[in-house]
C-alpha cells in the first residue's frame, strides 16, 4: 500500500485518460495542446502560469509536470518561487475579500 493518496508514476498515465471516453479525451488533450502553444505569451510565460495555478488549485501533478517544464524553459528557481507566491497572494487576497461579505454581513445584523 502506498504511503500517500497521490503517486507520482499516475503523472505519466495522464494520456490514458481518453481510454473511457475516447471522443472527449481527444478533445480535451487536442485544447490543452493549443493553449500551450506561443501566442500573445510565450511557451516559457504560459508555463509559468501553469506552475502558479497549479499551487493555487493545489494539484500535485501539475506542480511537477510544470515545476519541471519551467526549468526546461529556461526559468531560474528564484522564478518559480516567485510564481508560487503570486498565487500565495491571490488565494489569500480571494480569503480575505470574501471577508467583506461577512463585514456587511454582520454590520447588518448589529442594526
């Protein structure tokens, strides 16, 4: 039994995920493709994106799929660093907005 709930060999087996439903998994890998592609951003600054989205929905396989694409591109670890702590910022300033909703909230019910 693994000593963990995510194995990291499942990363590799990401393009068997078309085996159940063929039709959509071509799909979805055929969009994922184009998304990557250079366009208004470059491969390296989508990739890093990537990287920083991946700490912010907390995916495991995507931290490594995209911790070492970005080094393949050419970004320095000071780099991806600072990707992860953008999405720090974003995921805490997205906790702390909500906390105007509770502001409101309980001024309401002080009324």
């Amino acid at each position: 039994m693994d000593s963990h709930y995510y194995n990291e060999s499942d990363l590799t087996k990401f393009s068997e995920i078309s085996e159940f439903q063929k039709e959509l998994g071509d799909k979805f890998f055929s969009w994922y493709g184009s998304v990557f592609k250079a366009g208004a951003l470059t491969e390296r600054e989508k990739s890093l994106i990537a990287l920083a989205v991946a700490h912010a929905v907390q995916c495991p396989y995507c931290i490594d799929a995209y911790t070492q694409d970005t080094l393949k591109k050419g970004c320095t670890e000071q780099q991806l660093m600072e990707a992860v702590h953008v999405a720090a910022a974003i995921r805490g300033g997205a906790s702390l907005v909500h906390g105007v909703q509770m502001m409101n909230k309980a001024n309401k019910l002080s009324m």
